[in-house]
C-alpha cells in the first residue's frame, strides 16, 4: 500500500494526495472526505479541471470545482447540494453544473429552490462583490444563475432560481464538460438507483508510426507539414460511487478497468461478506480474491469506508489481505474516517 502506511496513518490533518506526480500531464490532486452514512465528497484537480465526486458534504476543498458529479439519491452523497451552491456564489465563483441521475434531476432542482426561500432573498454582500437580488428586484433585473431546461418555479409571484445548473447523467451517454473532458455515466448495483462515472481527458499523441524517431527528424517532418499527432480521448478516472462489487466483476464500461485512477467504494474490511451484498456495498474479501481484475488499473483510491472500523484496522486489514502487487497501488482515504473516530 501507498503513501499512507508506516506513520501517516497516525496523521490528524486533513490532506491532499498527488497521484502521478512525476508525469505532468497525467498528474492528479485528490482530495478524500468519505464516511459510509455520513459524508462523501471526493475532490478531483487534473491539469485543467476541478471535479467533485459527490457532495454529501462540502468541504472548503470542494468549493472551487466547477462541475460536480452525483452518484445517487443517499443524503451522504447528496445533500451538501445547496450548501455548494451557496459557497460558490458567497465568493464570487460562477454556478456549478451539477451531474445527476435522471430521476433525481426534479428532485435536487426542488430541493435547492426550497432551500432559497428558506434562505430568503435579502440583500447581502457576498465575498465576491454583488449581492443577491432582493425579492422585488426579481422581475426586473435578470440573476447570474442558470438551471436546467423546465425549472424555472413560481412561489407567490416571483420565479425562483438556483446558482447552478443541474443536468442529467443517463448510463452510456458522453456528456461534455470542456473540449478536452468529458464524463461518462454507467450504471451501478447500490440497494436504490445509482450510477459511476468515468473521467475521458483528451490528449495529443504521436502517431504510432513515428514513434522511435529522434528529435531531430519529428521536427523536420513537422516543418514539411507532416502531421505527427493525434487527439485521442483516455479514460484517466473512474468512480464507482456506492456499489456492490459486481460493477467491478462485470464491469458495465470495459475501461472502468483500464483507468489510471479508480476510486472505489470500500465499505467493509472485515466481518463477513452478506453485510455489504445486503446494504449494496463493498467487502474487502472481493477485492483479495479478484486482484487480477486490477492488473491494468494505475492506483486506486478505496474510499466510504464504514465507521465502525478504525483508521488502523482499515490500514492493517488492506495491509494483510491484499496480494503485493494490488497493495502497492492502493491508498486508502481516511481524512475524513479519522476526523470521526477522533
């Protein structure tokens, strides 16, 4: 195991981690805060993104991403919602877009629109330098927020808007977050609707056919005109969300095995088995006598861990079950697992 054995484990700090720090273009900034029943939020900082995996809680580490991802209806995966969107508009960021279920779309856009006129609308100055709009400025002045297609809402007679833009993530489909990332939605096996998520970055390569040539020469054929590049687009993350572990023996999208990062839900690592195929989780024990599923994954980040374990029961049962091969590319995160347990 990486990273955080052999004295980090005793670490009360909260922290980020560096995945693939030595290639800059792959590198990736993580930041953990996951408890099974109580919160998860997984911060992703790539070369030009910021992602957040789920947002039960919202962490100031959370603040900055710009597109946020939701795995299913649980308040622990869900429920920092609004309290995100706030943030981002208390400092002057711009409205999120929120990737969730299709059933859910309704729901969240319901929820957040509650959660404002719980709020209410009077004038205050935010970080950021404008204030909101007061009720009856509504009408007239139009809000910096966006939502998605069909919720707009009437309470009274004033229409109530949500800073940000909540969308839906269907199973197979590419939804495009910039020109170079893009995420695709798979289905996942929780005890109520769920799904994952994989992470596509685009990245230039040289074509195969050059491959080998010195500099000298690529820069020659360059000068000529020749193309030596192409865009391909790589499966750099994936996110089980909560899940049994049959997601990961049939995996739904081939590459959610091909990834550089998988971050996976790890619930139970000790007791048995019947606990988590009960609750729609994962065991410990699957992930030991399927390692070779993992052969073509570069590290993975097993979060959700329940809080019934300790930070170093997890440490030491990861330590103890694991093959060699699997233990050296695993870290476990237990930021938030030691605030609780503290």
């Amino acid at each position: 195991m990486s990273h955080n054995d052999e004295g980090a484990e005793t670490a009360k700090a909260a922290s980020w981690v560096e995945f693939f720090a030595d290639q800059p273009q792959n590198k990736l900034r993580v930041f953990d805060w996951s408890v099974s029943g109580f919160e998860t939020c997984i911060v992703v900082h790539g070369p030009s993104f910021r992602l957040a995996l789920d947002i039960g809680a919202c962490p100031p580490q959370a603040i900055s991403a710009d597109h946020v991802f939701i795995s299913h209806g649980h308040v622990d995966h869900c429920g920092a919602l609004h309290q995100h969107m706030r943030r981002r508009q208390l400092v002057g960021l711009p409205p999120a877009t929120y990737y969730v279920p299709e059933h859910l779309v309704q729901p969240l856009i319901d929820i957040a629109r509650l959660f404002s006129v719980v709020h209410g609308d009077e004038d205050e100055d935010n970080e950021g330098g404008s204030a909101k709009l007061s009720t009856k400025d509504k009408k007239s002045k139009k809000e910096d927020a966006t939502v998605a297609d069909g919720a707009s809402a009437e309470a009274g007679s004033d229409e109530i808007k949500i800073y940000g833009k909540i969308v839906a993530a269907t199973p197979g489909d590419d939804l495009q977050l910039s020109k170079n990332l893009r995420i695709r939605p798979f289905a996942t096996d929780h005890r109520v609707p769920s799904i994952g998520c994989l992470v596509y970055c685009k990245r230039s390569q040289l074509l195969p056919k050059y491959a080998g040539l010195p500099g000298a020469e690529l820069a020659e054929l360059a000068r000529n005109g020749e193309q030596l590049r192409e865009a391909r687009w790589e499966p750099a993350i994936g996110y089980t969300g909560d899940t049994r572990f049959t997601v990961l023996a049939c995996p739904p999208e081939p590459d959610l095995l091909k990834v550089r990062l998988l971050v996976c839900e790890l619930t139970y690592v000790e007791g048995p088995t019947d606990t988590a195929e009960k609750y729609g989780h994962c065991h410990l024990h699957d992930f030991s006598s399927r390692a070779n599923l993992f052969d073509n994954v570069g590290q993975l980040l097993f979060v959700h861990f329940s809080r019934r374990h300790s930070p170093d029961q997890v440490i030491n049962a990861v330590l103890t079950s694991l093959p060699e091969e699997l233990r050296s590319k695993v870290y476990c995160g237990l930021n938030a697992l030691r605030f609780y347990r503290s």
